[in-house]
C-alpha cells in the first residue's frame, strides 16, 4: 500500500450529504400520502348520497313543479337593488298572496337567503342582505311548493331578470 492511502479516513455514510439529499425525496412522499390517507378518512364525502333513488325521485317532482309553473303561463320580473327586492308576478289565473324567493350562491352555501314576500296583485316587495358581485341562483315559489320559477342573475352588471316556466331572459 502506498503512504496516502493509508493516512485516508474513510467517513460513515450517514455523514456524507448525498445519501441525505436522495433519501429527502421517498420520505416526503411517504409524509404526503400519510397526510393524504388522514384527510381521506377524516373528511366526510360530501357529494356522496347514500339515498340517490330517492334523491332522484326528488329532482323528478322539482321538475313536475317547474312544469306547473309553465302550464299556468308563470312569468316573474325580479328587481334587485340595494337593500331590497322586488317581484312582479304574471300568469293565467290568480297570483298567491305570500311567495318564497331562494338567493343561492352556487358555491358559497353560506351566502345562500330565503325571503318570504306579502303582496297583492302580483306585486311583492322585501328586503335583503346585500349579495356579492357574481352568479347568483333565483327560485321563486309557492308557499305550497305547487310550482317554481327558476333562474339566475349576474350581479352587479344585471339587477332585473325575467323568470318564466321554462327558462330566464336578462331586462335590458
């Protein structure tokens, strides 16, 4: 052997970087998919239904009630202005005295207003919570849930919307 290679120290592999820097990259992943299965376990699905038959049955009469409005010639105009909100109801046979208008966000459910409305000849006033600028769902109804007008509004760049049996078309 040769003088230099004996005065060479060889240093444990635990002290040397490289094997360090490749093992960071399988530990971080195993860290990751622990996180993960926890999240999966621990959050509940809340897309799943257990009862989608009956959830199905469900959207079938939602639709008979759209249907309803639509056979009795059910045309709404919906006003949306600071603090308030006004509807003016049309159709074939008498309009109800006290109806239910549905502000719902699509993805914000905490936003979402329910507003029952007195009024007479079709025309109904209330108030509401301020609504954030964006899409938002509108449902009127009967207090009965006989029928339904649907639709939507895209606030602020729209505040009246038409509602009719079938369908909405934006005021202009």
């Amino acid at each position: 052997m040769s003088p230099v290679a004996q005065h060479q120290k060889t240093v444990p592999w635990y002290r040397q970087g490289w094997p360090w820097f490749l093992i960071t990259f399988p530990a971080v992943a195993v860290v990751a998919g622990m996180i993960t299965l926890w999240l999966a376990v621990s959050t509940s699905d809340g897309l799943v239904v257990d009862d989608y038959y009956k959830q199905g049955l469900a959207i079938q009469k939602t639709m008979e009630r759209s249907k309803h409005a639509f056979d009795l010639g059910l045309e709404a105009q919906v006003r949306v202005h600071a603090g308030g909100v006004e509807v003016f109801l049309t159709g074939k046979g008498a309009t109800p005295d006290k109806i239910r208008v549905i502000f719902a966000h699509p993805t914000r459910v905490g936003l979402d207003q329910v507003i029952e409305l007195e009024g007479s000849g079709g025309r109904f006033a209330g108030k509401v919570a301020d609504l954030i600028a964006g899409r938002w769902d509108i449902q009127i109804e009967d207090l009965a849930n006989e029928w339904r007008l649907n639709g939507n509004l895209n606030l602020p760049s729209e505040t009246e919307v038409r509602l009719a049996g079938r369908g909405h078309q934006p005021v202009e």
